[in-house]
C-alpha cells in the first residue's frame, strides 16, 4: 500500500523542505512508493499524480477540504469533496515513461511522448507561462516541425497532449454562490498534499520536543509509540 508512516514523513519533508513544487512531489512520491525520484521523474505527470492522490487518500482520508477565491467577486468557497472525484482514466494511464504517442498537425502526424516532471525540471525559472508550455510541447515532440510552430500550432500541440493525459491537467468546475460566475479551478495534489505534510510534520517535531524534554525520549522513542498512547504522554508531561 502507498503510505507514509511517520519516519519517512519526515524524511520526505526534509528533502523537500527547500525544494520547489516538482521536487517536493517527487520527494513524496518516493517516500511512499520506495522508487528512486530519478525514475519517479521519468513517469507522466498524470501517472504520478494518481500515486499522490492514492498517497493522500490512504494517508488522510478521502475527503479534501479547501478555500477558493471567486475571480469575479472575491468570495470564498469552502468546498468539499473526494480524492475519488479526482481520478481520471487517461490513456497513459497504464502506459510507462517511453511509450510513443502521435498528434496531428494538419496533414502531418508527429510523434510524441507525455510531459514528465523530468521536462518541468529542465526548464529555466521564472518564464512566461506561453514560453514554458512551448518549451514544453518542444522536448515532447519526436519528430520536428517543418517550420518554427507558430503560436496556433503551439496551442495545437499543448491541447493534444493534455487530452494524452489529463490527469495531469486537473481542474474542479466551480460556481459561486454569490454571483454565479463559474469556471474551472486548477488543482494540484503535490501543492495540496505538501501542505497537509508539512503542517503534519511541524505537529509531529513538536511532539518530539515536549517529549525528549519530559521523559529524555529520542526521536526514534517518539515514533515509535503509537499517536493514541502518544497523546496520553503529551497530555501527562509535566508543562
């Protein structure tokens, strides 16, 4: 089962804690799965976001809690629903890091591969969103362009290989109660589930530290007793 018991929790947090986004879901992904982040990273994005949504439902439950702020009127949203709302069966879904796929660019056909963590690695920082998705479309083709791609065969590109694997492209259909205006909130379950291990692993060293000061308990002591008798301790050390 794909879990993070707490030893490789702060494993995984530590090697995240001053990495960026693809890192940290690397680092999560390799925590729980026992994969290297090298190979992790060679996987399509759609396939190691479904890791990370099994990651998140087995470790803290199925239900997702979140606030989104409404663009044209500013109110927020408390919204709720499943880790089971977020599957999605693409057709890379069962397919591995080198499998070949085509898009059709007029009366050409060009071979193509899913965008991997691998490619959002290699890209300089701080660019403008329309140059990375180029980037992007430009290391996931195998067959080259007969010219520069100009933006509308840019925008080709980029819509069919998010329809090979729109797992990787998740968003949640949202009205507001206030104004109706709806649209489509992008959600990432590396950021999601990121902050709820980070939030877990600042709860779980503060434990530790009321802990060793109490009983002279390492870290190791700590995690090793179970959370239930963990809090009777927590409630019974002296202040």
């Amino acid at each position: 089962m794909l879990i993070l018991d707490e030893r490789r929790l702060l494993g995984a947090w530590e090697a995240g804690l001053f990495a960026g986004p693809v890192q940290r879901a690397l680092s999560l992904a390799s925590a729980a799965s026992g994969l290297p982040c090298g190979e992790l990273a060679r996987w399509p994005l759609g396939r190691l976001d479904s890791l990370l949504l099994d990651v998140r439902r087995n470790c803290f439950g199925s239900e997702l809690t979140c606030a989104v702020g409404c663009p044209h009127c500013g109110d927020q949203l408390e919204l709720v629903f499943a880790v089971e709302d977020l599957y999605v069966r693409p057709a890379l879904w069962s397919q591995d890091e080198e499998a070949e796929h085509h898009v059709r660019l007029g009366d050409r056909t060009l071979r193509c591969r899913a965008v991997t963590s691998e490619d959002l690695l290699a890209l300089p920082p701080d660019q403008p969103a329309e140059l990375v998705r180029n980037q992007l479309a430009t290391r996931c083709l195998l067959d080259p362009l007969d010219d520069d791609g100009g933006p509308g065969q840019w925008a080709e590109i980029e819509r069919q290989l998010a329809e090979l694997d729109p797992q990787s492209d998740l968003s949640v259909r949202l009205t507001c109660e206030s104004c109706a205006h709806g649209w489509d909130a992008p959600f990432d379950i590396g950021l999601y589930l990121w902050a709820e291990v980070d939030a877990y692993a600042r709860r779980l060293m503060y434990q530790v530290h009321r802990l060793a000061t109490g009983y002279g308990w390492t870290e190791a002591d700590v995690l090793a007793v179970g959370p239930a008798r963990r809090e009777f301790y927590l409630e019974a050390v002296p202040a």
